[in-house]
C-alpha cells in the first residue's frame, strides 16, 4: 500500500479527533472559502491548494465521526456536494454563497460554545 502525504502534520490530525464537529466543520468551511475566493479570481493554482486542503480535513473529520452514523451522512453529503462543484461540473447546481452560508453555521454555533 502507498504511503500518504498528508499536508497537515501528524500532530494536527489526531489533535482534529478531539475537536466537536463544529469546530471540524467551521474549518473545512475555511478551505471551502478560499477555494471558492481563489476560483472567483481565476488563481487556479492557489484554488487547487485549498480544495485539496479541504478534501484532507474532510477525510479528517470523517475518520474522527466513522462511529456516528447520522453525522457521517451528513459530513458525506457536503463532501460530495464539495466535489461535485470543483470536479462534476456542478451538476447539483450548486449555489456557492449557499455553501458557503452552510459552514459559517458551523462557525457560528462553535463560537457560542462556553470556554471550559
């Protein structure tokens, strides 16, 4: 089997199985961001950066919630939804602010959290 390389550390991946699922998905929804900002401006190099980015926290956040069957679903669903927009076109018509909406809840509900 080939070895992977991974463009987070180590130390960052299993730090991410720790982390609520808010904060998971408030973080892919950085990557979704820039890969939409980067597209939008025609730099297809620093887009491709971030989409692969966000594929890896994805795969991240999937293996952190491989238990949780409702929540995989759903992590599923936005990563398919992801890669039908950069990959197939967008045959889902996709509407980017409405994607991009969705991860900002994420990032919203986290930061309402107490500090513990």
């Amino acid at each position: 089997m080939a070895e992977v390389n991974y463009i987070h550390s180590e130390e960052a991946r299993q730090d991410w199985q720790t982390r609520p699922i808010t904060y998971q998905m408030g973080n892919i929804g950085s990557e979704v961001s820039r890969s939409l900002k980067w597209t939008e401006k025609g730099n297809q190099a620093r887009a491709n950066k971030a989409i692969d980015r966000a594929l890896e926290l994805f795969d991240f956040t999937i293996e952190a919630n491989i238990e949780n069957s409702a929540r995989l679903t759903e992590i599923l669903k936005a990563r398919d939804e992801f890669c039908d927009y950069f990959f197939n076109n967008n045959s889902y018509h996709t509407d980017p602010t409405k994607m991009q909406k969705y991860y900002d809840g994420f990032v919203m509900i986290d930061q309402l959290k107490p500090v513990q």
